[in-house]
C-alpha cells in the first residue's frame, strides 16, 4: 500500500506494505525510468529515491533540480527531459478524441 506523507515541507512516497512489496514497487518505478535514454539501474534507482519516481515527474522537473543527482551532468538532464516530455506529449496525444478535459461530471449532469 502506498500513501503519501509531509517531510521537511515536501511530499514523499511511503510504503506500508512488508518490505518485499517495497523492493517491487521501486523496481517498477525504476523500470519505467529506464525507459530513457542514458538511464540505467544505478541512475534510475537514484532517480526514484529523489523522488522523480515516473517519467511524467522527470517531464516536469526543473533542471537544477535533476543536476543535484550524483551522475546527471547538464548535458544528461537536459536529454532525458527532452525524452520525458516528448513521451509525455505522445501519450497526450493518444488519447481518444472524445477524452474530456479532466472534469468530472456528477450524476446530475453537472461538471466538478
């Protein structure tokens, strides 16, 4: 079970399950990452642990953020935040055309 809790004003990932499906839930996140180019195991393992743990995080992340990470040069930020986004743009783009936009529309017909 995941849930989310408030450390030192940001929020993090905790895992309430027994350790076993700790290691599993890391290592899908870290499968994931390793989807981009020059992310590896070590890199994506450190990638999860700062809590960048989805490629839509990685899309999202400030540049200076991702360069405190032992291994991620300028160079390497930039190009797996270009990967991210331009996945992130295709899977926008994927979507059916008759997707809304994210509201919900309650029993009565009115949106929320």
């Amino acid at each position: 079970m995941v849930a989310y809790a408030v450390c030192a004003g940001r929020i993090v990932k905790t895992y309430r399950a027994g350790r076993k499906s700790v290691e599993d839930a890391m290592k899908k996140e870290m499968r994931e990452l390793q989807q981009l180019k020059g992310i590896g195991k070590v890199l994506s393992q450190r990638l999860v642990e700062a809590s960048y743990s989805t490629i839509a995080r990685v899309a999202a992340a400030e540049e200076h953020g991702l360069k405190r990470i032992p291994g991620m040069n300028p160079q390497k930020v930039r190009s797996i935040v270009t990967q991210a986004r331009e996945m992130t743009s295709a899977t926008e783009k994927s979507r059916p055309k008759n997707w809304k936009d994210g509201s919900s529309v309650q029993m009565d017909g009115t949106r929320f």
